[in-house]
C-alpha cells in the first residue's frame, strides 16, 4: 500500500476536498478524455448525486464543476480569473476550455441535482456526459470523489482500493502493525521507512515539497489571523481567529494568563485556516479540506511554542503524518460523506497527533500510540453541516481536533508505547461506525446540527 506525502497534502482550494476539489477534478479529467477522443462535442452536462447533490450549493460544487469544465484545476486556481469566468458562462451558456472548440454548456439547464437515491459506489458520485449538437449522448463517465480530493472513476473505484499500480516500494506496510513490525525489523523510524517508499516511487527529495506544502498552510493561517467580517454563504457567521489572535496577543508577557490558554493558541491557529476554507481560500488538504486545520495548526503551535522545535523537522512531521493518513485511507476512510466528521477530523488528528509525537522524540510504538489516542476520542462524530456550509460546527471542530491531537502526543510520551487498544482496531472500529451511521449524518445536511438548529 502505497500513499504520496503529496497525495495526502494537496494544494487545493476550499470549502471542500470532496464537494470542491474533487468535482472540479473530475471535470478536468473528463475534458483530458475529450481531448483525445475522434469526435467533436457539442455540449456538456453534469448531474450531481448523493451528498454533492444534497450540500453541494453550500459547498460550491456547482461553481466547482463548471470552473473544472472551463479547465480550472485545485493546484493552480485563481480567485480573480474564476469568477470572470464564471461571469461569462453564465452569459454565454458556453465553455471554452483549452484545446477544445467552445462547447455549449447552461449551468441552469445543463448542471442538475438528483436528490434521489445515491449511485453506488460512492456517497459522492457525478455523472459527466458529452453531447452531440441533436443533444444525444456520446460520452459519458462516472467519477467518485472520495475524500481529500481523490477522485475514481466507477470502473477505477470496482477494481478495489488494493490496487496499486508502480514500482515495488522497501516497507509495504498496510496496517499499523505492519508499520511497527518492519520499523522494528529495520531499525527505522516511521518517517524513515515512509521517505524510503516515496524514493522507491520516483520521489528522490521530499523536502523541497514538503517545505512548499508547509509555506502554503503557514499563509494560511496568517491570512485568516487578519481576517474580520463575516463569512461567505448566508449564515452570517463571523470570523473569529483573528480577534482572538489578538486578545492572545495583548495578553502575552503579563503574566496573567493561565496555563489552558495555549488551547485558545493551538484552536485559534486551526479555526484560522478553517475560516480561509469557508471563504474559498488556498488551502492544503490535511488530509481533507474539512479538516484543513489541525495539522498546521498542530505545527505553527510546536514551531511557535514548544522549546527546541525547528523546522529542520517538518520532514519528519510530514512524513510520519502521510503514513497514519495513508492507512486510515487504505482501511477505513477519510470521507465525512462516507463515515462521517470522524473520517475528517478524527483522521487529522490523529495524523498531527503522530507527526507531534515523532518529531518530540517518540518511538514507532509512542507515535502509533498517539495516533490511537487521538482517533479513538473522535469516534462516533457525525458530519452534520448546518446549510451544507463547512462553517458550524466544522470550524471550532478543527480547533478542538488540533488540541485533542497535542494531548494525545503528549499522553503517549508519557508513557512507553504499550497500550491497551492498537491504532488497526480503533481504524476498524471507525471504518463499521462509518457504515452504520445513517445517512443523516453524513454530510448531507439531513441530520443533527443541521436540522436542530436554526440556520436563516
């Protein structure tokens, strides 16, 4: 089993690795096989299903897919050039995506919303279709976005998530046992063993990217420290980060502050970056967009505030991070559509929680430790979004998952990596919540939060 470092931390754009990002790769995907196939279309159409359906105007799936149909990609986006786009499809009723005649396209007419049954493979699954100029059909795919921006199509996600296509990899662990079991048998640590892997892939120096990766999230956070006003969507809600920032900021130095403020630190980094991923902003999928937050905020609070931290260790973080994500995915999963907000936040923080522990000298067996301590104190956690909106309570909720993650470390360096429940079974365990939550509770706006609480 195999997971890039840069698969689990994306550059993307928000409110949504798998209502946002997902959509519009999907899109993208979709134009590349028009591109080289031996006709010309005419005109395209979108249906949505599941939760895109159901939350997919809060999440901007809408705006998401027919930027992607215009040929606009997470990694590179423009705010500024977006929304003059989407100006002219909406006048135009028409795409113009590079390498393509101008294909006809109305967002009103030819982007729809199926709130019935969900496909079947997928909570979160899309039907993109091209036409002739008599309006028949003359390709057609469908995609699932999973999770943290992945997206497969029906016959990829049928060929099982076992698949794994490329080079042999030196530590092919797929669960956390194995992970301990070759560390031990190798003598390396768990990010050791994981930049081996990402050598074996073709990735020779993860640090430069890495280090790009880390810019991304520490900008992040400084935007959304400045950030006032309120909130894109409709529910008014009001940015909070950066008046919190600065009453932390008055405060510091006097001495009267009392010990548990450094949560008010730690939350206050990760609702910073949260806040940037409900407005639209640039953000790193950690490994989803729902749960961008805790990681960073896990780091900017150790580099800012731990003594001895530097950032000559961020390899470290990341690579120990990447491995825990990577088998929450493989296992379980990371899709607040498919197992609720536990697969999101759950999983980031038990990711920042492992990277936290690694890079203040735990073991293999402390790290995983840490990863268990953290996840298992989110399971359950529904994703009950009110309006669709990943504002309330995704927000705090990442705040409160950043410094879930930082006393889990801190509990598994206290002790000496034995433990009662292995992180495989608190994974599994995860994995049969997911699939016995009702449908209400996943990210479709139909339950919990979303419906008890007054949201216009």
């Amino acid at each position: 089993m195999f997971l890039s470092v840069f698969d689990v931390f994306k550059i993307g754009v928000g409110p949504s690795s798998s209502h946002t990002m997902g959509p519009m790769v999907a899109a993208a995907r979709f134009l590349d096989g028009l591109r080289e196939a031996p006709f010309r279309a005419h005109g395209l159409r979108a249906t949505l299903h599941g939760s895109l359906a159901f939350t997919g105007v809060g999440h901007a799936t809408d705006r998401a897919v027919i930027l992607g149909f215009a040929g606009f990609r997470p990694a590179d986006y423009d705010a500024e050039e977006a929304e003059a786009a989407l100006a002219a499809i909406h006048a135009e009723k028409r795409v113009t995506p590079e390498g393509l005649a101008p294909l006809a396209f109305d967002p009103e007419r030819d982007l729809v919303f199926d709130r019935s049954a969900p496909l079947p493979g997928h909570a979160n699954g899309l039907v993109l279709a091209a036409r002739d100029a008599q309006g028949d059909t003359i390709r057609q795919e469908t995609y699932y976005s999973i999770g943290g921006g992945f997206v497969v199509t029906a016959a990829e996600l049928a060929a099982g998530k076992a698949t794994d296509e490329g080079p042999a990899i030196p530590y092919p662990f797929k669960t956390a046992a194995e992970m301990l079991e070759m560390a031990a048998a190798s003598g390396l640590t768990i990010a050791q063993m994981k930049a081996r892997n990402e050598a074996a892939r073709g990735t020779a120096d993860v640090k430069p990217g890495i280090m790009r990766i880390w810019q991304v999230m520490s900008d992040c956070i400084d935007r959304g420290l400045t950030g006032h006003g309120e909130l894109p969507g409709g529910l008014r809600v009001k940015r909070r980060a950066g008046a919190i920032h600065e009453a932390l900021q008055a405060e510091r130095g006097k001495n009267l502050a009392p010990p548990h403020v450094v949560n008010d630190w730690i939350s206050a980094y990760a609702m910073a970056v949260n806040e940037e991923n409900a407005a639209g902003g640039q953000v790193v999928t950690a490994p989803t967009n729902g749960a961008a937050g805790v990681v960073p905020a896990v780091i900017r609070y150790w580099l800012g505030h731990v003594p001895g931290a530097s950032e000559a260790r961020l390899t470290d973080f990341f690579l120990t991070a990447a491995a825990i994500g990577g088998l929450v995915k493989f296992n379980a999963s990371i899709s607040g559509a498919e197992a609720g907000c536990q697969a999101e936040v759950g999983s980031a923080s038990a990711m920042a929680a492992a990277g936290l522990c690694a890079v203040m000298g735990g073991t293999p067996e402390q790290i995983e430790n840490a990863a268990e301590i953290a996840l298992e104190h989110h399971l359950g956690m529904t994703c009950d979004p009110i309006r669709g909106l990943v504002q309330v309570p995704c927000i705090e909720r990442n705040g409160l998952g950043a410094v879930k993650a930082v006393s889990a470390a801190s509990l598994a360096l206290r002790g000496d990596g034995t433990h009662f429940v292995p992180l495989d079974s608190a994974i599994e365990t995860m994995r049969q919540v997911g699939v016995d939550m009702h449908e209400k509770y996943k990210e479709t706006a139909l339950g919990g939060l979303a419906v008890n609480v007054p949201n216009c």
